[in-house]
C-alpha cells in the first residue's frame, strides 16, 4: 500500500504558487512526476501523492527541483489570481477521477504532438542536408565544366593563332620564290644578252657572212635556245609527311610545365590504392572510380563536415583511411568529427595518430601538428584529464606562441586544475 503524503507547504504569489513536498530518503527522477494544467501527481514508492488544483497552470513553463530530501515545485498560473486553497476542496471520487483520466489522454496527445514535431523536425533536417549535399555537388560541377569550356577556349584560340602564323608563313615562303623566280630569269637574260653580244662582234667586218644554223634546227633553233635549254630551272623539291613522336605522359600539360615531385607522389598514392583495393577489399568493387580516390574522399568529407553532417563525414575519412593509412590530414578530419560526436577516446587516438605521422617536425606541418595537440587536448579536457589536456596545449603553444586564443584556453585549464587541488 502506498503511504500518502498529506504534509506539504505552499504559498503563492498573483502569478506562480510555490509547494514543498518533504521526500525522506526517496530517491527521486522525472519519470515520478505527472503533471497537467489540473492535475499534479508525485509516485515515488511508498510514497505517493494527488492534488487536483485550484486552477489551471501552464504545466510547460512549470519546474521541479530536489534537494534535501525534498521537491520544489514552481507552478505558473495561466491567469494572475490569489487561490482560495492549493486544491479543489470536497471533490468526490467521481470527478477526480474524470479529472485523472482527461489529464492521462491530454498528456498522451501532447506527447504524440511533440512526436510528430520532432519526426517532422528531423525530416526537414534531413531534406535540408541533401539539399545542401546537392547544391555544393551541383556548383562542383559547375566549376569543372567552366574549367573545361575556359580551357576549350584557351586551345581554340591557340589553334588560330598557329594557323594564321602558318598561312603568314606559307605566304611569305610562296612571296620568296617568286622573288627568286624572278632574279633567275633576269639572270638568264643577261647571259642571253651577253652571248649574243658575243657573237656579233667578230663578224661586224664581213656583212656577207651568215650564222650557220645548227645541226637539226630548222632555221627557228639558235644558239640562245640551246643554251636556254641546257640551262633549264631545277624540278621542285617533292612533298613529304613528317611523322612526330611524343613522350607517353599520365598528365595532360607538358612536362616543362608539371611539377614532377607532386606527379610522383599522386602516381604514387593511385598505385598503393589499387593494391589495397585489390588485395583484400573486395566489398569495394562496386565504388565508383573517383570513390576510389583518398583525396577526393577527403575532399567530399570536409563538405560533409561544413554541412554539420558529422557520420558520413567520419565515414568518408575512414573509407579514404582504408586506401591510404598514410595520410595524417585524414586522422586529424575524422578527429574533428569525433570530437562533434562526444567520441572523445576516438578523438584521442585520431590525432594521436596524426601525430605520429607528422613527424618529422618541419616548418610544413606546425599547422597541422598544433590543431592535432589542441584537439587531443580538448579531448582530454571534456575527460576531466586536465593535466594531460595542458601538457597538450602547453605542446601547440611552443610551436604557435603568438596563438591567443590557445593561450586563453591553456589558462582557464590552470585555473581549474588550481581549484581542484584547493577543493582537495
């Protein structure tokens, strides 16, 4: 039998009413409280209590608190008024219970409302995400294709500009060889001339005395057609194709134009994930040949993350992880995540990781190695392992002194850790 609690007090002002109910050893939680404009019940074995009130309260804004063997209640009235007494007095069995049982369906209703409104609330979020996850798609591949048209256009007018230097070319050439033409059969003339100047001057005093005709001719043929005919213009040069070879290359510049130690290393990077995929992640054949890819896995990851899509973030960085366990960025992403996710021992050993293989310490990875020590740390801290949260942020403070924000956060840590030494 449940011992019914009769001893309370209360007192009230226009707007909120204030009950104290004594709790003797009883431990407490919100499944042992019901509470309704009208109707206020508190089962806490073996004790119980029922009040029907006075009044209608907003059961929403109303609080509970427990301390020292006691619940403090805080009930706001939905209209400001004195109340004659806390409950209903002389209230038959009859109406407390109608009281009971409508106060049961309205609290059954609201709480199927509130059901929905987060099933809707999380359907928006959702339809949110992908909206994003779409956008940020949609714009890549805006920005890849503007890439190529502009790249396009960048050949194209290449092209031109090599045709029209070749027309000029071919027109220059064809400017030349006329000009040459021409000096030939200038040349030819004059040596007409000279030959013909040649043989007239010895016979000037014998008027009577006549060329012979040369043997064949026919009176038409002279010596300037013979020599015309021996001294005939050279055939032209015969035409012929030039065949070109060129360096097979993984890339599509010229090499004059790559940068052949981060080709290596891509090439490099592509190799080691085929053999991964190959030796034993058969549950990979179906990925895409660009899912295959760390960094485009990374890359998709860190839009995942933007968009507060933490999961499929650390599932991105763990896929990439797969292909390739030498990349320290991938561990020091999927810590962040963790960190989002109150995964805070995976956190730990994410940048722990990242540590080990941002080693060694050069100029290129102080970014890197400070966010790993400060998200360690910040690990450590929500822990409670203040010291080793310090050491950490002490570690991202030698590498990054003029960091104030760092410095702010190592601080607060000494003073907790200062309290918690005073308190013991």
């Amino acid at each position: 039998m449940p011992v019914w609690l009769r001893e309370h007090r209360w007192h009230q002002t226009l707007s909120t009413v204030y009950l104290s109910l004594p709790l003797p050893g009883a431990r407490v939680t919100a499944a042992n409280i019901f509470c309704t404009e009208r109707y206020l019940k508190v089962s806490i074995p073996p004790f119980l209590f029922e009040a029907i009130l006075y009044a209608p309260i907003d059961d929403t804004s109303s609080t509970a608190k427990i301390r020292n063997g006691n619940i403090f209640f805080t009930l706001y009235k939905k209209e400001p008024a004195m109340w004659d007494s806390l409950t209903l007095e002389n209230t038959d069995k009859e109406k407390l219970q109608y009281i009971r049982e409508n106060a049961v369906l309205k609290a059954q209703e609201k709480a199927k409302e509130e059901t929905e409104a987060k099933k809707a609330t999380k359907q928006e979020h959702k339809k949110y995400a992908l909206e994003a996850t779409m956008k940020l798609e949609e714009a890549e591949r805006k920005r890849i294709e503007d890439l190529k048209e502009k790249e396009r256009q960048r050949v194209t007018k290449e092209l031109e500009l090599w045709k029209n230097q070749q027309k000029d070319a071919d027109k220059h050439k064809s400017i030349q060889k006329e000009g040459e033409l021409h000096q030939e059969i200038w040349q030819l003339k004059e040596r007409k001339n000279e030959k013909m100047n040649q043989t007239r001057i010895p016979n000037e005093g014998t008027p009577k005395t006549r060329l012979k005709p040369t043997k064949g001719c026919h009176g038409s043929c002279s010596m300037f057609a013979q020599n015309l005919k021996e001294e005939q213009l050279p055939a032209p040069r015969s035409a012929a194709t030039i065949k070109v070879n060129f360096t097979p290359r993984a890339f599509p510049t010229a090499l004059r134009e790559s940068r052949v130690p981060e080709e290596e290393e891509w090439l490099h990077k592509q190799a080691e994930a085929r053999r991964t995929i190959s030796a034993d992640l058969s549950e990979l054949e179906d990925l895409k040949e660009e899912e295959k890819n760390p960094d485009w896995l990374k890359d998709k990851g860190n839009k995942m993350f933007a968009v507060g899509n933490y999961l499929a973030a650390v599932s991105a960085y763990s896929l990439a992880l797969r292909l390739n366990k030498e990349l320290p960025l991938l561990y020091l992403n999927r810590a962040a995540c963790h960190l989002k996710l109150r995964n805070l021992h995976k956190a730990i050993e994410d940048s722990s990781k990242a540590l080990e293989l941002l080693t060694p310490p050069v100029p290129d990875n102080e970014n890197a190695r400070v966010k790993a020590y400060v998200r360690r740390g910040t690990a450590f801290c929500q822990l409670e392992l203040y010291t080793e949260g310090l050491q950490d942020y002490e570690a991202a403070l030698k590498i990054d002194p003029k960091n104030k924000n760092i410095e702010k956060d190592a601080e607060k840590i000494r003073n907790i850790i200062q309290g918690t030494m005073q308190g013991s």
